[in-house]
C-alpha cells in the first residue's frame, strides 16, 4: 500500500504546484485534520475537514506576494508518506525572499488522507525514521 499512498502524495503535490488547491479534495478523507506546525508556520493550528483547511491555507497564502511549494521527495513511512519540500515566496508586507527546506508527514486510512502535518524539514526526517 506504501507505493499507492506516495503516489498520492506526489498527486497531491501536483495539484498544489499548479495552485489547485480544491482539486485535490478527492484524496483526503472527508474528515481529516490538518496540522500547521509552530516549527514552520507563523501561525499554527490544527484544522478537521476539507472547507476549514482550505480557508486556514488560503489565509497564509494572502501573506505572499510570490508562493512556491516544490515536492523534492517522498519518503514512504510505514503506512504513511514523508514529503520533503522546497518553499520559494516573497512576503508582501516584508518583500521578504524566503527560501526554505520543509516537509509534511502524511496518515492514510484505506487509500485517503487522514492526516498531514506540515513542519520543518528535520520533524518529516525524524518521523520517516521512526516508522521504519
């Protein structure tokens, strides 16, 4: 199943790179969380279902001028994924370049995502060796 669910994720990053963000709906389970980290993310939370998440990722998304998320690499992680990721953007209030190494950890439940964490890019290393 690992294989099918980092093919998932390498859809889901698909999706996003392009800026569609609601097309990926269809991967996630109808109810799942989504996890801001304080360890990447100015403003922290955690988030269940789809409308929620999207209005939260939306709203960090309006602090960029510029935004770019690159998936780098899937790391399969027991029956989840790691994404390593390489964040580009330009802060509008700043001008601010960012240039960051981050990562997100996923949870799957019969092939949906129930879970994703998005942190730093050493939480996404440490999780994928622990589930080995």
């Amino acid at each position: 199943m690992s294989s099918v669910n980092v093919e998932t994720v390498r859809r889901l990053f698909g999706y996003w790179e392009r800026g569609e963000w609601q097309a990926s709906a269809e991967l996630f389970d109808p109810d799942f969380e989504a996890v801001f980290s304080a360890t990447a993310f100015p403003d922290p939370g955690s988030y269940r279902g789809a409308r929620r998440t999207l209005e939260a990722w939306r709203g960090w998304l309006e602090a960029w001028e510029e935004f770019n998320l690159e998936l780098e690499e899937t790391i399969a992680a027991g029956n989840g994924v790691v994404a390593l990721n390489r964040l580009r953007g330009r802060g509008k209030a700043s001008g601010a370049a960012v240039d960051a190494e981050v990562g997100c950890i996923f949870d799957f439940n019969d092939g949906k995502i129930v879970r994703m964490v998005f942190c730093d890019r050493q939480q996404a290393l440490e999780a994928a060796e622990l589930s080995d």
